[in-house]
C-alpha cells in the first residue's frame, strides 16, 4: 500500500470538516467539525514522521493535541456563555456586532 | 520499507468508516449524534496513530480525545440542549450550494496536490523507536521542543483560568437569612403577617381562586403571582356577592314576614346578616332560611 494513502484520508477529513463549518449554523456541531480538521492534520504529521523515519512529526502532533485541548475548553466555555446570553446555539444569532 | 496487506486491509475498513464517521458528524440532525459519529472517527484516528508507530499518541488520542474532549462536548450538548437551531434548514439563500462548491473545491486542490508529491514507501521508525517510543518523544520534547513546551504549560493555565472566568458566576453579596428578611418586611411596612391562603371565604378551595375579603371582594394577594400573570384566576367572587346579595334578600323578606307578627325580627334579621360574611359558613345559614321563608308564606 502506497504511504500516499494516509495523506489521501487525512485530506478528505479535512475537507469534510472544512465544509461541515461551511454547512452547519449550530456551534457545537461547528466546533466539533473544527475538532475533526485538528485530527486530520494529526494524522498527516503522524504519516510524514513514519515517511521520514524520525519523531518531530508526533512532536507536532502532541502540540496540536495540547492546544486542541485547550481551544476545546474556552470555546465550549464561550459557547455555553453565549447560549446563557440568548437562549440560542445557532451562530446566525451572533449578529449583534453586524452592520 | 513497504507495508504489509495486513495493514492494507486495516486501512481499507477503517478508512471508510472514519470517512462514514466525518460525514455523519456533517450531517447528523442531532448534535448528541454528531459526537458519537466523531468519536467513532477519533478511535479509527487513534488505531491508525498505533499502526503508523506513534504508540504513545495513540493511546493519548484515546484517552485525551475520545475520554476528556468527546465527553465535554456531550456534557455541553446536555446544557445546552436541543435546540431548534439543530435544523438542516438553509437560511442564507445559496449557502449550501456554495458551501459544497467551496468544499469540493479545496478538496480537489489538496488531493490534485497530493496527487504531485512522489512518495512510494515509508522510511520506517524502527531507528527512531529503537529505545522506546515515549523515551524518544520525551528525549525530543526535553531538548529541542522545551520552550514550545513550557509555552504549552502557559496555555493550559491560561485556558484553564479563561473557562472559569467565563464559566463562573460570583456571588458578590452574602444571602440574606430569613431573621434579615422579616426585619426589612416590618422596616419597610409591607406584608407583615404571612400571605393570606386561596379560597379562604370563597366557595371552592383551588389554588386558582382568591380568597374573599369580609366585604367578599376577592383578595389580590391570596393567589400565586405565577398565576396571576398567567391570568388563570378563576373569580368567583361576583357568583359570592350574589348569593350574598339573594340571602340578604332573602333575610329581609323574612324578617318583613315576621315584622307584622312581632318584635323578634331585629334579632332574627341581624342573625341572617351575620352568617353571609361567615362565607362557607353561610350554607346551612341559608338552607334553614329558605323553609322558614317558605312557612312564612
């Protein structure tokens, strides 16, 4: 099996998620497609350290996990404030600051 | 070096599940279900982290993102609900159109991309896992990745502090006590004495019916203010006021019967007076009238 293929999986991933933020207008449902775009360019990092035979790619990948994990936390924290605020998840509401 | 069929084959399954994964977690009605479908993917993620050798981030993907972050997102979706925004529904006009349009198209360009590079077998981390995987990574994170490391710490200390700050809601001012309560209530001169109960002087004795006051006006206070904003009172006081009015009524007459017989009729007729302002009480009262009135006759 061609190495290639990993990177083929973690592109269309990423595509998925990417067109999941376009479609969907719940933020959480948004946030998780945010999540699945992290974890695609996880496994690129992942494939490029095995195709390059040392570690700095899983380095990268751990970092990106630490921050994922982080932008997790304060953004469910915002979601969950916002949803206080207006009653509402949708991220057509958040059109306070629209001209 | 070159990959074995057996991976072939772990890859062709789990690939398309972790694709059928994606796509559910795009197009699932339900947020809950959204998250299962992305933790679905998440473990697919982690198995093919184990396969390509990456041991120690394969387990943290397991334990990190399909234990912590997996199960914040279904406890925020518990908070926040289904709500109706959970509807496929367009509301910009042409969003979804253009929204595939933009997706099928990066998606093109990053495989076209891919499609350039010459890649044709794997250099293999044997050499690099050779003393341990997690010794490797640790090696590396102590030596060249420390200041992004220390950085990290920053971060998650900054986060941490951010949820609570948006998160928490401070309780600037201590609970009044109820000792407190009742000195303010005499102070300021309202509503001493408890709240009068519902249906006291009435004719029922539902929660949804003022009480009547002696004069059988119906007493404002005795109903809950959750009803009474609802407007599902029920008055009853104007059928109370004329019974009121038939009984007194009916005690004049009675005593204009008797008033030719005797001088008994002021104590009989201030009797019959008495008993209405007695509400319930004024049933028997009345009863016992009304045969009177009638051997009057």
């Amino acid at each position: 099996m061609n190495p290639i293929n990993y990177l083929y999986l973690s592109a269309l991933l990423f595509t998925i998620g990417g067109a999941g933020v376009l479609f969907r207008r719940n933020a959480i449902i948004v946030f998780m497609c945010v999540e699945l775009m992290l974890n695609a360019c996880n496994l690129a990092f992942v494939t490029f350290a095995r195709l390059h035979g040392n570690l700095d790619g899983q380095i990268f990948a751990f970092f990106t996990m630490v921050v994922a994990a982080a932008e997790v936390v304060v953004g469910l924290a915002i979601i969950v404030t916002f949803f206080r605020s207006r009653h509402s998840a949708s991220v057509d509401d958040a059109s306070l600051m629209k001209l | 070096m070159t990959t074995s069929t057996g991976e072939a084959v772990e890859f062709w399954l789990l690939a398309t599940v972790a694709v059928l994964g994606a796509l559910g977690t795009v197009a699932m009605r339900k947020a809950v279900h959204s998250a299962l479908s992305l933790a679905g993917t998440m473990i697919v993620l982690a198995v093919f982290y184990l396969a390509n050798g990456a041991y120690f981030l394969g387990v943290v993907q397991i334990v990190v993102y399909t234990g912590a972050i997996m199960m914040l997102f279904l406890f925020v979706v518990m908070v926040v609900g289904i709500t109706a925004a959970d509807s496929l529904r367009e509301t910009i006009r042409g969003q979804r159109w253009l929204a595939a349009l933009v997706g099928l198209g990066f998606g093109v360009l990053l495989i076209a991309g891919l499609g350039n590079a010459s890649v044709h077998a794997f250099t293999g981390l044997g050499q690099a896992n050779s003393g341990g995987n997690v010794e490797g990574l640790a090696k590396l994170i102590f030596t060249t990745y420390v200041w992004a490391f220390e950085i990290t710490g920053a971060l998650l200390i900054t986060a941490a502090v951010g949820a609570m700050v948006l998160t928490h809601r401070e309780r600037t001012e201590r609970a009044a006590t109820q000792r407190e309560l009742a000195e303010r209530r005499v102070r300021e001169g309202a509503q001493v004495p408890p709240l009068p109960a519902p249906g006291v002087y009435a004719r029922h004795n539902a929660v949804d019916i003022p009480g009547l006051l002696p004069d059988g006006t119906p007493a404002e206070l005795s109903v809950n203010k959750t009803l009474r904003s609802r407007g599902q009172i029920r008055d009853v006081s104007g059928e109370a006021l004329e019974d009121l009015k038939a009984l007194e009524q009916r005690a004049e007459d009675h005593a204009e019967g008797k008033g030719t017989e005797g001088a008994a009729n002021s104590g009989a007729g201030s009797g019959g007076r008495g008993a209405p302002s007695g509400g319930t009480g004024a049933e028997p009262p009345n009863n016992s009238a009304t045969p009177a009135n009638g051997a009057a006759r």
